[in-house]
C-alpha cells in the first residue's frame, strides 16, 4: 500500500519459460489487476538478471567442485550466498538502452532447421 493506502502496482519481469504463460496463472493474473507482467525478449537470458546470478554462484562456487554429499553442496552454497550478501552490490549494465534492444533482436548465426 502506498502512503494513502492504496494498492501499489507490482510488476514482474518474467522470461517466457510455459509455466508462466499457463491459463491458470493467467487467470490469476487478471483476477490480480495491480500484477502487470512483463516478459523478456525470447533467446535474451542475459537481460534476466536472476539468471546472471545463477551464472556466477555456477562458476565461482559451483563448477569444478567435488561435493561428496548434498549436506556439503547445500553448505557450499549458503556460503557462496552469504558472502554475496555481505558484499551485495547492484548490477551495472554495461549496454545503454539503445543498445540492448539491436543486441535482444538480433538475428540467428545458425540455422535452426539442421
């Protein structure tokens, strides 16, 4: 609620995996005015940054490691979180706005049909 007590839009960006496309969560999406959804460009992982943070807990605390049991990844990884969290920083973009729209909507290197 904002200082007058009203409702305040929440937006959500989303990356067009089905699940979030499901009539259900359509539905729930309508009943639920103040949700406006936003989905990022299909083949544009890099502009969810949720996913670049599951690229750096991989590679820096993930990869190359040898875990003898889920007790000592799930130990790796709170570790790896609490440090982040202590040092959290916000993400800086390195691509102006004019810029990640060409990068978004470029076309295809390969040919998808071999």
């Amino acid at each position: 609620m904002d200082e007058d007590g009203q409702p305040v839009e929440l937006h959500l960006v989303m990356d067009n995996y089905a699940a979030h496309k499901h009539a259900k969560v359509k539905k729930w999406i309508a009943d639920h005015p103040r949700f406006k959804v936003h989905f990022t460009p299909t083949h544009a992982s890099w502009t969810n940054l949720v996913e670049v943070w599951f690229g750096l807990l991989e590679r820096q605390a993930v990869r190359r490691g040898v875990f003898k049991s889920a007790k000592e990844l799930n130990s790796k990884l709170r570790d790896y979180i609490e440090g982040w969290n202590k040092r959290a920083h916000p993400f800086v973009w390195t691509k102006s706005a004019d810029e990640i729209p060409k990068r978004a909507n470029r076309p295809t290197a390969s040919n998808p049909r071999y």
